[in-house]
C-alpha cells in the first residue's frame, strides 16, 4: 500500500477511516463484484469500517494512476447510503500526502442525479467525458439489418467471416480495442468469460475476420430485457467497407435469434464511441440517457 492515511473517525463515532491491510484486500475488492468494471489489480483500497459489535468494512474506495490522473470509484454495504460513503471516504483520499494538486476522475460513468454525482459536483468535480445511451426496439433493429443484408450481402468481400468470441482469446482482438482505451485489459479478459449478465455475451458478441486476421469486434451484455452494445471497433478503412462491417456484426445475430430482449442499448460519445452514436442514430435510436466521468483538475475540494 502507498501512504496509508491516519486513521479518522468520521462524523458517525462508529466508523473508522483507514487504508486496507494486506489481508483485507481480497474482502474489500469483492464489494466491487457487481461493479460495471472492477477496479484494477494494481489499485491502492481505503476502508469505512464499523467497529462494533464486530469490526466489518461498510464500504471501500480503489483508487489507482494511469498517468497524471488518480482515477477513484466507491463501493458500500446495503444499509449505507452512496453519499454517507463519499462523504466518508474521498475526503481521507483527498486529504493523502500530494493529493491536493492531483487530477482526480471518478472511474465510473454518472448521470447528473444518480447517487453520488450530485455530492461530487457540489464538491469541486465537473462532469466531463459526456456519453449519450441510445435506444430502438430490437424487432426495429432486426427490420432493418435484414432488409440492408438483402441489398448489400453480396458486396461484402467473400474473405470476411464472423464468429463468436466463445471461440477465441480477448488477446486476439485487444490490438483493436487497446488504441481507443475504451477498457482496461483485465477488464476485459474478466468480462469475456464472466457468467451471466455480468460478463459479454459469448454468442452474440462476435469478431469480424478478414481471411483469418481481425477486422474489428462487437461486444455486448445483455441487461435484463435489453442488449447493450459496450464496445465496437473496426479496423480503419474506406466508408462503404466500414458500413459493411457493422453490417456483419448486426448479420452474426441472425445466427442466434435473441428472444429474450426488447430493446438494443447503444453507448456513444464525441470521441471513443462516435461511431457507435452515429450508428444508433442512423437505425432510429432515439437518446435516453447521457452520463460523465467526474473530475477535478487540481483544485481545492468544496466544503
């Protein structure tokens, strides 16, 4: 552990503030477990401990660099609630030996009103890195794939194959993913073969192939009555080429008919996820949703 702060009770005399030992380590990244990504292996944990009637940890927050930012995300037991949490524990991070002049981002994306963005704001954080949710009806969808493939499938070129990532490595398409930085390595390989809804799905996620060398990949969890389009990458290359291979991607699903969903989710900003935005669009995708990353640029915390 890097500079471990003093330990601080908080306004509530019950919780104790302290940087988490070497055998809590474990204990405090599972409180991460329903997390849309975990922290990484390398991140440095903060505990809010309850010492009576047993000492137990309520809630933790991951902190780590990559490059000039310190990135933080909190997690908490039920019974806490997200704001007593942030209250408790990004002041102990702030107030650690060289953190006053740091650029600070929390890791996860927040709609201005969910839990804890309103407390980061009122605290000196900025919503910054704006992303736009899109959503249409998956029968809409599906409509318009089919009618593009009767117009279009013969121009695609006879070398290109899709198939589903259950049949390959996350190192075989992290070349494409990596220069975007739209997730984390771990991240991925943790994602790829997750269970269930926490992880992508292994049949409607696919990697489009040139020949045997990859041409791009989409990747997609399913969330409840919804399929959310996480990341889509392709290759650079001519416009028409490019629209022919998000037509590849949508075709694979016609292999395996999702019943079960409703609605496609797609995720787009102004920069990593342009495309994706423009995508949603051009299928009818109407936005439902736009969330930041929130960050303070080296500035004094609020009150």
């Amino acid at each position: 552990m890097n500079r471990e702060p003093a330990s601080s009770a908080t306004p509530d005399a019950g919780i104790v503030v302290r940087a988490a030992r070497d055998g809590e380590l474990i204990r405090a990244m599972q409180l991460f477990s329903a997390a849309p990504e975990p922290p990484p292996t390398n991140a440095n944990f903060i505990l809010a401990l309850k010492l009576h009637p047993i000492e137990r940890i309520v809630a933790v927050l991951a902190w780590w660099r990559e490059d000039a930012v310190v990135k933080f995300q909190i997690a908490r037991k039920p019974g806490l609630l997200a704001n007593d949490a942030a209250a408790t524990l990004v002041p102990a991070m702030e107030a650690m030996p060289g953190f006053g002049a740091e650029n600070l981002k929390y890791a996860q994306l927040l709609a201005e009103n969910q839990e804890v963005a309103p407390w980061l704001a009122r605290r000196g954080y900025q919503p910054q890195h704006t992303e736009h949710i899109f959503e249409l009806p998956l029968s809409t969808a599906f409509d318009r794939v089919g009618a593009l493939l009767a117009r279009y499938s013969t121009e695609m070129p006879g070398s290109w194959t899709t198939e589903p990532i259950r049949l390959h490595s996350p190192e075989v398409v992290w070349p494409l993913i990596a220069p975007f930085r739209l997730i984390r390595f771990e991240s991925l390989q943790s994602l790829w073969s997750a269970p269930g809804e926490r992880g992508f799905h292994p049949e409607l996620s696919n990697i489009l192939f040139d020949a045997g060398t990859p041409l791009g990949v989409l990747l997609v969890r399913t969330d409840h009555d919804h399929l959310v389009i996480d990341i889509r990458v392709v290759k650079p290359m001519a416009l028409q080429l490019r629209s022919l291979a998000n037509l590849a991607f949508f075709g694979h699903w016609r292999l395996v008919t999702p019943t079960t969903w409703r609605v496609i989710r797609f995720r787009g900003d102004e920069v990593e996820h342009r495309e994706t935005a423009n995508l949603a669009r051009r299928m009818g995708g109407r936005q439902v949703a736009v969330r930041h990353i929130y960050t303070r640029h080296g500035s004094s915390p609020g009150p």
